[in-house]
C-alpha cells in the first residue's frame, strides 16, 4: 500500500562465474516453516514455498481435514517452470561434473506436480489433485479451475495457487534472452519495474507463492468460516496468433468470459489488478482490452500493477494478485502502481500512481492473468454476502 518495492539487484551462482539481476526475492528460511527433521532437501525451492502457503492458508480455513470430508478436499497448484533450480543443479552435474552421480530422487523433486502431491500428502487431501503449468497464466488458471471443481460437484473444497522460483543462474540468462528484462534505474534499483509508465523498459523476476482455500459456500457458512471474499466468476481464452505478442480481443474475450460466469456488467467491478507486466507492447495491449470491455466506465475504474513492487512471479504470479485483490475489498483499500512517475499516454486509465488508497468502495475485484502462449485467465471476487 505504500508502494514500497521488494525489487534489488541480487546474485546467483552459475559454471560461467557469479551472475547479478534484478529481483524480487523471497527471505525464506525453511527452518522456520518445517519441523526440525522434516526432511526438506528433497524438496525444490518451489515446493517449500508451496508447502509453507498452503499450510498457512488451512490454518487461516480452519477447516479439520479427517476421514470424512478428505476424498472430497483437493488441491489445484499452477506453476510455469516448477523445480527450476533443482533441475538446474542437476544438468550441471550430469553435463559439468559427473555424469554417473545423479541425485535418486531427481525425477521425483523436480516434476510439475511434486508441490501439489507433497501439500496432499502433508494434509491427508485425497480429493482431485491438480497441475496447472499455463506460463504466466499458471495460477490463476489453477484457482479457477479449482473453483468449477466445487461448482461441478467433484469436491467439497479445494487448496488452489501456485509458485514459482526461478531465480537462478539458468533463470536470469533464459530470460535475459528473450530481452523483456528491465534496465536497473541508476538512482534506486527498486524502482526499476515500472508498469503503464512512459519510460518502463521490461519485467522483474519475482519468486514467492500464494494459496487460498475454496469452499462450498454453504457448508462454510454452516461452520462459521471466516469468509474473505466470494469467488463468482472465470473466465479463460488463448491467442492463437504469436507465442509472444498478446491480443486485445483475446484478453478482453477473457474479461467478458468472466463477467458472463459472474451474471454481472463491467460498471459493477470496482477495482482491476492488472497483469501489468511493464513490458512495452503488454500494457498497452491491457489498456486496450480494458478499454473495449469497460467502455465509458474504464476511466473511473481503478486499475493497478502490483508488479511494480513485487515484481512478476511467472507461474505464481495469478494465484498472488488474486490474494491482493481479495485484500483490497477486505480492508477496502486500493493498492497502488509504483514508480508511475512519467505517464504513457498510450496508458490513459487510472494507474492509482505511487501510493495506495484507503477508504475505498471496493465490493468486487477483478484480478488479470495473460500469459506467454496465449494464456489468458481472468479472476472475479465480490464481498461475500453472509
């Protein structure tokens, strides 16, 4: 809310020598998060994020997962790349070191759905167990998805987000190839993501995960569940066009999908997160889509990267912004876009520049998702009426 940003320029240790980037980086300590003796080396960065999320989110639930409810509680993890770093580790091995010492357990550490399984099998879930691996739609793919498990009938609840951890030597040079990477501002690092501004000059790699927890809305208002928000609509489409460069009519395609499913119009959305990426050709691709989907409501609409701050979480990035917009009509407050200091004016909506804003009517929330491949997932929540 204060538009402070998490992003600074950090290392990582790679065959060609030490390697520096910008980055939003978790501080995480596992130790803090596992029992001592839990065994965590067989689990890749990205599952300990999974596992500590999804944990905190059945704490906060307090649902009691037991015998009777378990086959019908599931989980619905979204992530791009996974166990990057431990597949990393382990081509360097093959390929660098030696190629007859290979961990046993590679295969099982670095699979797409070890973090899913492993949130299972920490919390007795033996409902649907779900991966999604959509790009930068990953997540958010992942929540609705997990939604129509419970609208369809398949389960009573579901633990649904994502994660992603791709802040590596091998992370930071993939990326660095495809040139959407920023250029560290001079003056203050942090300040080098800088979505719908005039003078942005590409993403920030973020890491970190986020989960919420589903539930059938009158079994949790039969226990008396603390209810955040009502999930109401989804929407999802893909750009059949290039792998790279989005289109305005399928991410809007998106919104109404998902305005449709919610049986509403674009006036009774009050806030949009943004995909917002601060990539030269997304943002005004967004503005675009928001402008043909809102019409003359899009410029009272407040729409905001929290990118900015945090930086792009890739696979997990959905699954966070949801949270985000699902705090902003719980503590009625809009969180900002940073660093907006030079106005696009191919950008012309209402950014909520700098910092965040308090007091705020915010009753329903819509969170963007779009993603490379053409991906595109789109979010909404409104106050849960209880």
């Amino acid at each position: 809310m204060a538009g402070q940003s998490g992003i600074h320029l950090v290392s990582a240790d790679g065959p060609a020598g030490q390697h520096f980037g910008l980055a939003a980086p978790v501080l995480f300590d596992p130790e803090q998060h596992f029992a001592p003796g839990q065994k965590t080396d067989s689990l890749d960065r990205v599952s300990q994020f999974s596992l500590a999320a999804a944990g905190a989110a059945l704490r906060d639930s307090a649902i009691p997962v037991n015998t009777d409810n378990a086959g019908r509680f599931g989980v619905s993890l979204g992530t791009g790349m996974g166990a990057n770093k431990s597949l990393e580790d382990a081509y360097i091995q093959l390929l660098l070191r030696d190629p007859n010492r290979m961990k046993p357990l590679t295969i099982l550490t670095v699979m797409n759905n070890a973090s899913a399984a492993h949130i299972a099998m920490q919390h007795g879930l033996s409902g649907p167990n779900l991966t999604y691996s959509c790009a930068c739609a990953s997540s958010a793919m992942a929540v609705g998805e997990a939604w129509r498990q419970i609208r369809h009938g398949y389960a009573d609840a579901m633990v649904a987000g994502g994660a992603e951890a791709m802040l590596t030597f091998g992370g930071f040079k993939t990326w660095e190839a495809m040139r959407v990477l920023a250029i560290a501002d001079r003056n203050d690092p942090s300040a080098s993501c800088r979505p719908f501004s005039k003078n942005r000059s590409g993403l920030v790699l973020g890491e970190g995960a986020a989960m919420v927890v589903l539930e059938e809305r009158e079994a949790a208002l039969r226990r008396g569940a603390r209810i955040y928000a009502e999930l109401v609509g989804y929407g999802s489409s893909n750009d059949p066009a290039h792998i790279t460069k989005p289109t305005v009519d399928g991410q809007a395609r998106a919104m109404r999908l998902a305005l449709a499913d919610a049986g509403m119009n674009a006036d009774g959305v009050d806030y949009v997160n943004a995909h917002g990426t601060a990539t030269a050709l997304n943002d005004v691709t967004e503005t675009r889509a928001i402008k043909q989907v809102f019409g003359g409501c899009a410029y009272r609409l407040p729409v905001s990267s929290t990118k900015s701050m945090l930086g792009h979480l890739l696979g997990g990035a959905g699954a966070m912004e949801f949270v985000i917009a699902v705090l902003a009509i719980c503590h009625r407050a809009i969180p900002p876009t940073a660093h907006l200091d030079v106005p696009d004016p191919e950008c012309d909506l209402d950014y909520v520049p700098g910092v965040g804003r308090h007091d705020q009517d915010v009753r329903c929330v819509m969170s963007n998702s779009f993603a490379f491949g053409g991906t595109n997932a789109v979010l909404i929540a409104r106050q849960a009426d209880t």
